[in-house]
C-alpha cells in the first residue's frame, strides 16, 4: 500500500482522508516501538487483505468461467479481469516490438486491503461491461453470494 502524506504548517498529514488513516496507524505503530540509540530499524507497512473479499473475488473468477466460453478456467479470468481493469504494465516484445500488456501480481503481500478493494469495483465493472455483459448485475451478485456461501 502507497500513502500519500503532505507536510502543512500543521505538521504532516495524508493527503487524502484514506491517507491520512494510514498514516496515523503507521504513527502509532512507530510510537510503540522499542529500540536503543543508534540502532536501525526497517519498517514495511501494509494492510492486510480480508480474507473474505479475497474469497469473493475468486468466487467471481469462478462464476466468469461458468459463464464465458472464453474463459474456461479461473486462471483465464483473472487474466482477462487484469487486463480489462488496467492492472498491468507495457512490455515490448523482443522480437516483434510488440506492445504486450503483462499483468500485476494480487498476491496479498503485493495489495493491500484498500487498494484490492479498488480493484475488485473495477474487476466488477469490467466482468459487467466486457467479460460477461449477458450476466445481470443482480444475478451476478445472488451468483456470487451462492458460491461463497457454498465455500464457508
């Protein structure tokens, strides 16, 4: 996860009230620290992913594959769900010159809670624009909510 913070003539602040969240629990967190003169500390920062919307997630991959002759497989979704929300980086291929879109890692250590949240609302409105426009909104939602409850 990516915080933006500003520094203001109140002192620093998120630049956003989703930053300034962040930023504040990132304070708190340094403040609880224990350390002694001189010595170094490393910090990585992150929000871990629900383990719930993750599973929701998967359950659309897998109500995509049961709807799309195209994408047969959940592995399939989620490449077309990538590439469809933008969630990739530009790679020119060696040989051709080609211009190939590869997607980005969801691993839960790559995206944090708030930004696979802003993932998932795009991956919904691609899969109702793109993937599986024939699939109804609310269908898709009873869908998803068949298969999740299935996998508790």
């Amino acid at each position: 996860m990516r915080t933006v913070i500003l520094s203001t003539p109140r002192g620093i602040v998120g630049a956003t009230p989703a930053d300034e969240t962040a930023f504040r629990k990132f304070k708190a967190r340094i403040l609880k620290l224990k350390s002694k003169p001189g010595e170094w500390l490393r910090i990585e920062f992150s929000s871990p992913r629900h383990l719930k919307h993750h599973r929701k997630f998967f359950a659309l991959l897998q109500m995509i594959s049961e709807n799309s002759e195209v994408y047969d497989t959940a592995e399939k979704a989620l490449v077309a769900v990538k590439l469809c929300t933008g969630y990739a980086d530009p790679l020119i291929h060696p040989e051709t010159g080609e211009v190939l879109m590869i997607p980005r890692s969801i691993a839960f250590e790559n995206l944090g809670q708030e930004d696979f949240e802003r993932f998932y609302e795009a991956a919904l409105a691609a899969v109702s624009s793109h993937i599986v426009p024939h699939l109804r909104p609310e269908d898709r939602d009873r869908v998803l909510a068949e298969i999740v409850e299935g996998w508790a």
